[in-house]
C-alpha cells in the first residue's frame, strides 16, 4: 500500500506524508511545474501543465488498495475502477454508492458556468476539516 496525492492545491500534503512516514508506507506527491512541492519522506513526481496531465500519470501509477487523496471526481472515479482507496482533503470517502452523484454534481456546475452563471467558490479551511481528514486517513491505514 502506498499514499498517492494530487498534490495541486492540496492543502494537506503535510499531514499525509507524515502518516506515511510515522506508518512506513510510500508516499507519491504528483504536481504540476505550477505546484512543485519537494517534502522529506516523499517522492515527488513533476508533470507539465496541461488539461489532466497529473491526473492520468497519478492513475498510472496506482494499484489494488492503494490510497489517493485527490478533490477531483473524475480523478477519484478512474482510481477507484482502480480498485484504489480515494478520499478528499476533508475526509470524505468516494466510493461507488457516491462517485455518480458527484460526477453528476460536477458536470451541473460546468453547465452553469458555460452559460455564464457563477458558482460560489469553497469556503475558508476549517481546522474541523483538518481533523476529520486526519481521522479518516488514520482509520484507512492498516496498523
């Protein structure tokens, strides 16, 4: 098992690595060059910017049961036909009772935007999200 994250705007990099590091897994920073993040205790893996480039080098790297920590549903929808463990930077675990409704989610919100409609953008960072991450990631890991 390893820690797979779409490091682009991934506001708990840190925390993973340490879990990684305290529980001796591999961990896999993949970002773009406009994200370039170099942290002790992980391997990072820099791709060019462009439409899904870390995306679909993060699937290529992914195998059985690992764990990836993305915010991106149609990311989180190609890892878990990986049959990978995907969470989000707030906890929450895709899965396959849940994958639908978001990429469904996701594709409303394009449509709203295409026609010049606006979305209102996430909310500040709560240290209650920071927690529910940690507890979610710590329960995933195998002791």
């Amino acid at each position: 098992m390893k820690i797979l994250i779409d490091a682009d705007g991934c506001p708990v990099v840190d925390v993973c690595v340490n879990l990684a590091t305290q529980h001796n897994l591999e961990c896999l920073i993949l970002c773009d060059t406009a994200h370039i993040l170099d942290k002790p205790g992980a391997k990072t893996y820099i791709y060019a910017q462009g439409s899904d480039s870390v995306d679909f080098a993060l699937v290529n790297l992914v195998n059985d049961g690992d764990i990836v920590v993305t915010q991106d549903y149609g990311l989180a929808a190609m890892c878990l036909a990986r049959n990978s463990i995907v969470i989000n930077q707030n906890g929450m675990e895709y899965t396959s009772d849940n994958i639908d409704a978001l990429l469904l989610s996701r594709h409303t919100a394009k449509k709203i935007r295409r026609s010049g409609g606006r979305i209102k953008g996430p909310a500040k960072r709560t240290k209650e999200q920071d927690n529910a991450f940690i507890e979610t990631l710590s329960k995933l890991i195998p002791k």
